[in-house]
C-alpha cells in the first residue's frame, strides 16, 4: 500500500484551515446567542429583532458557519424569520407610502392644471 505524501499534507492543512475558521466561528456565534437569549429574555420584543444589514450579515455567516457543524437553535431562526417578517412589513410600507406620495403628487399636478385653466378662461373676454 503506497501512501500519497502530497495528499496527507493537503489533508492535514485542510484540517488546520478548518480548525482555525471553527475556532473564529465559535465565538461569533456565542455573541449571537447572546443576543437571542437577550431578545428572548425581552419578550420577544420586536425593538430587540435584527435590521436588514444585520440580517445580511447574520444570514451569510450562519451559511458559512452551518459548513462546521455549528447548528442553530429554534430560538435563533425564530429571532430571524421574526426579523425577516418585519423587514418585509418595513419595506411593504415604505413602498406603499411611495405610491400614496405619487397619487398624492398626480393629483396635485392635475389640480394646479384645471386652476390654472380655469382662471385662465375666467381672464378671456366672453
């Protein structure tokens, strides 16, 4: 049996680079458990859910951080389904307020345009 050199030290380095990323993972990852425990001890508050660019954040590195075993707890995917709803609700708004300022500015536009017409008539000898 021949043993391949070339491939136990890449193994082996694989395995380092490995350890040496959980070992970064692993106290990230207890911040955010932290912050869990914080939002549940809260009540669930909905001022302790994360904002977008946490959400971003949290989500690309749980991605990562699932690759190394680390699991998540129920607490932790409610915490960011919750926040992703409110996200959601954030962005619905701000779109709808959007469209209620565009209606709001046609209108507008249609009104000075039927004044300006009508006083422009009222000034035209009849």
């Amino acid at each position: 049996m021949c043993i391949d050199n070339e491939a136990v030290r890449s193994g082996m380095a694989r395995f380092a680079i490995e350890a040496a990323l959980r070992e970064q993972y692993e106290p990230c990852f207890r911040v955010l458990e932290a912050r869990v425990a914080e939002w549940v001890r809260s009540g669930r508050s909905p001022s302790r859910l994360l904002e977008a660019d946490e959400l971003r954040v949290v989500r690309r590195w749980l991605g990562q951080a699932r690759a190394w075993g680390l699991e998540t707890s129920d607490d932790l995917q409610r915490l960011l389904a919750d926040s992703e709803a409110a996200q959601t609700a954030r962005e619905a708004n701000l779109e709808a307020e959007a469209r209620h300022r565009g209606r709001l500015r046609l209108w507008l536009t249609a009104a000075i345009v039927v004044l300006t017409c009508a006083a422009m008539a009222a000034q035209m000898p009849g």
